[in-house]
C-alpha cells in the first residue's frame, strides 16, 4: 500500500499503459504506419503505476518517512477543518 502524493490516498496502485486505446484504435483504422508507431510507443513505455481515485503517478511508500510526514500533515488538517468551520 502506497500514498497518492496527489490526493493524499492510501491506495494499491493499479498498472496502466500510457496513451489511449481509443487513439490507437483510430489510427489503426486510417493510417497503419502512425497506428504501429503509436502501439509501439505505448507497449515500449511499459506499465505505470496510477492512483486508482486521481490518476496521478507520484506515490510514496506509507512507512518511509516523507509518507509519515504527508500522513501526519492530512490528519492534522482534518482535525483543524471541524475548528474552521464552527468560528465562520
């Protein structure tokens, strides 16, 4: 389990191919020399990992320390959210 430096989740990332293959689909379909290139491009860059709630790609591990210190700071403010809203 990793966390999303994005949106602050903790979360199993999935593995997703770059480009779309809708794109791919399309060339494909009109032009085949583009269309190779593209597949190409896509399966040679591998999978990624990606935050299955924002789709981000910058994670770190929970329990190294720059993980503790992103943890620490989400919780500290969602235990100040509560105090705001009460004084406005």
């Amino acid at each position: 389990m990793e966390l999303c430096t994005t949106c602050l989740s903790k979360v199993n990332p999935k593995k997703d191919v770059r480009g779309y293959f809708i794109i791919e689909i399309v060339l494909w379909l009109f032009m085949v020399i583009p269309g190779l290139l593209y597949t190409l491009w896509r399966v040679a860059g591998g999978k990624q990992k990606v935050c299955p709630k924002c789709g981000s790609q910058s994670f770190v591990p929970i329990d190294s320390p720059a993980g503790k210190q992103l943890l620490a700071a989400s919780q500290a403010q969602i235990n100040t959210a509560p105090e705001q809203r009460k004084a406005a």
